[in-house]
C-alpha cells in the first residue's frame, strides 16, 4: 500500500474513530504531517457537537487544535474588515510590555457589543464545544483581539489564563478559544503550550512587566519543572484554525521577529454556574449564541457600517 493510501485509510479511521462526518483531504494531509493531530471537526448532523474521543483528548491534553474549522473565504473577509477599523483597533489597542519592556498590543472586550468580533464570541461553532468540555451550560466572559506586527519584540510569558481569572471565579471551569485570522508559526511567534499541564492545577503567578493589572506570569520555579515534565508544543495554525485551551494549561508566545503579521481573536467561557468572586454583575448570565448565517449577516452588517462611516 503506498503512502497515499495509507493516509487516505486512516481518514476513514479517523471519522470512525471520532464519531465525526467526513472531512475534507486537507485536514488528512495535515493530520499525518504534523506533530499536533486533528482530533475532531465539526458535524453539521449535530449542530457543532464534537465526538467523544475528541473531548476526551482535550481533557487529556488539556487543549485541541481543528484545522480549517472555518473556510479561508470566511477568515480572508473578517481580516479585510477588522483591518480597516481603525474606529476600534487601529485607534485604541492596548500596548503591554512583557517582563523585558517589550511592547505588543491587544484589545480587550468585557461586553458583547454589535459588531464583528462579538458576532464571532457568539458563534455556536465555539459554544458548543465549550459545553462539551466543560459538562454543562457556558456563558460568556471575555474576548480580545491580539495583534502581532511585524519585527515586534513583544512576547508573553508563560501563563494559564485561571492565573488571573482566579480574581474573578471560585472554580477553573472555564477556557478559551483562539481563532487563527493569520498563519502561525515558529516565526512570528505562535502560542505555545505544554501539553497535559492544565492537569497539574493553578500556578501561583507574579507580576513580571505590564501585561496587566492582574499578576499574569506563571512562577518561573514551577514552569521550568513542568517543561520538564510536559511536552512544549508549538501551535502552528493557518487562517482558519482553531484552539481550544483549558484556562489552567500553560501558554505563552514568543515576539513576532518576522517580516508577516500574526493576528488571532481569543474569546474565552466559563460554566454559567461557576461561582463569581469579585467578577461583575454582567457575567456569568445566559447569552444567545448564533448560528454560522447569524454570524454571517452580522459581519456584512458591521462591514456596511464601517462603509457609512467612512472607515
């Protein structure tokens, strides 16, 4: 049998496998090609619901990666129109600095609003799985667009986003979801996890530059010990891909170095009854999540609106 057809073989074990309708040859290609698997896709049968074995895995590993979860037509459009809103993120991007004064920028919702990017925290493409992972009904916490230009020097130290929201909720049944609007690599400084990490609990964190008020930088005594003990993987994505993290494993991101953007919208959920701890009166509460035409109309709603605007 040559290479081809093995790998065409076990596609068809994969769907099998995973309880999963077929998918399309590129997630079997990138599947036998690279290091992280496509553990799941979507199943239009069942309304985004993922199979068993693929929420498994995120709970086993603590994150997942689905290539190609959104097709590229679709990513190629969001970036057309986030990159010419200069009403919002060209104007007012919030700039940190990492613990070596590096710059990088970002900016942070804490409400849903009408436009674009909370069109896509709504998206049942991403709800839905969250229930799955988190056993039960999600609502809303946050969602935030990160920016990386070109030849910037700014990274993220290792952290797990419960490092913080521990300010805010009593459990760490919550997690995020990073949507790729650019390729990823090592090169412009994709988002690395250490894999199973999330299964180890809460870090204490430190305050290590001005990423926040919050103390959002994992204790370097614990990291160093757990990349020891945990495989370091690199999330390479193209336009499209998506990942899912638990809020305890441990990420961070190198600067972007290249001469090629990388920019990615993260929301992230928590159960709908996770006890608050000092989190606002607008969290925590039922949200209405939308289907993918939903989304679609409110996006060619907000591309009109910036054309009346003027942007």
């Amino acid at each position: 049998m040559n290479t081809m057809a093995r790998r065409e073989g076990g596609c068809r074990e994969l769907r099998d496998y995973y309880g999963l309708r077929p998918v399309v040859s590129k997630l079997c290609t990138w599947y036998f090609s690279n290091s992280l698997s496509a553990r799941a896709s979507m199943s239009s049968s069942s309304g985004y619901q993922l199979g068993q074995t693929a929420v498994d895995h995120f709970h086993e590993d603590g994150f997942l990666m689905i290539p190609d979860y959104f097709p590229l037509d679709e990513m190629e459009r969001f970036s057309e129109i986030v990159r010419r809103d200069r009403e919002i993120l060209l104007n007012y991007p919030y700039t940190s600095l990492d613990a070596d004064g590096r710059p990088t920028k970002l900016f942070v919702w804490s409400k849903l609003r009408d436009d674009i990017y909370s069109a896509y925290a709504r998206h049942q493409a991403l709800v839905t799985p969250w229930a799955q992972f988190l056993g039960g009904p999600v609502t809303y916490f946050h969602h935030k667009m990160m920016m990386k230009e070109p030849k910037t020097p700014g990274a993220w130290e290792w952290h797990q986003d419960y490092g913080y929201y521990y300010e805010h909720y009593l459990r760490a049944d919550m997690g995020g979801v990073m949507i790729a609007i650019d390729e990823a690599s090592r090169e412009n400084g994709c988002l690395e996890v250490l894999r199973g990490s999330h299964q180890f609990g809460r870090v204490n964190h430190t305050r290590l530059g001005d990423q926040s008020e919050y103390e959002t930088a994992a204790d370097p005594r614990r990291v160093k010990v757990l990349m020891e003990r945990c495989e370091r993987v690199y999330c390479e994505m193209s336009p499209g891909t998506v990942l899912f993290f638990h809020s305890n494993m441990l990420h961070h991101s190198a600067p972007n170095l290249s001469d090629l953007p990388r920019w990615a919208l993260i929301t992230n959920y928590t159960r709908i009854d996770n006890p608050p701890f000092s989190a606002p009166s607008s969290w925590g509460q039922e949200f209405e999540s939308w289907s993918s035409e939903q989304v679609r109309q409110a996006t060619e709603a907000y591309a009109s609106y910036q054309i009346q605007r003027g942007r």
